[in-house]
C-alpha cells in the first residue's frame, strides 16, 4: 500500500481500502492505484468526502496537491 496522504487518513480513521471502494462503488483495486493510474471521479467527489471527514472542497485541495 502507497504512502499517499489517502491510505494515512484511512488508517486515521481506522477505515480500510476496501471500505472506501465499497462505499463510493468501485473495485478496491482501484482504491490502490489512486495517486499513480488512478484518482477519484468527479462523481466520486462527495461520497469519498462524506466517507473521509472532509468537506468538498478540502477533498478536492487534497487531489490537486497530489497531482
């Protein structure tokens, strides 16, 4: 698992990759590529924020930073 900003605020809230992917639907292999092949949709934006804590807008700071 990738050191990424994403898999420290999951172990920070005792979450999974898993849980994630199940949350906002999609294949937790896709949770493992975020940051390299992968990053959220635009679709995916709210639920991944609902799901980590964040508001929209700090989500979306936290994608352009990893870009």
């Amino acid at each position: 698992m990738r050191d990424n900003w994403l898999n420290k605020r999951l172990k920070e809230i005792g979450k999974r990759q898993q849980d994630l992917a199940d949350y906002i639907g999609v294949p937790q292999s896709r949770i493992g590529e975020f940051g390299t092949k992968w990053t959220f949709q635009l679709k995916h934006i709210k639920k991944a924020a609902d799901f980590l804590g964040f508001n929209e807008s700090a989500l979306i700071d936290f994608l352009n930073e990893e870009s």
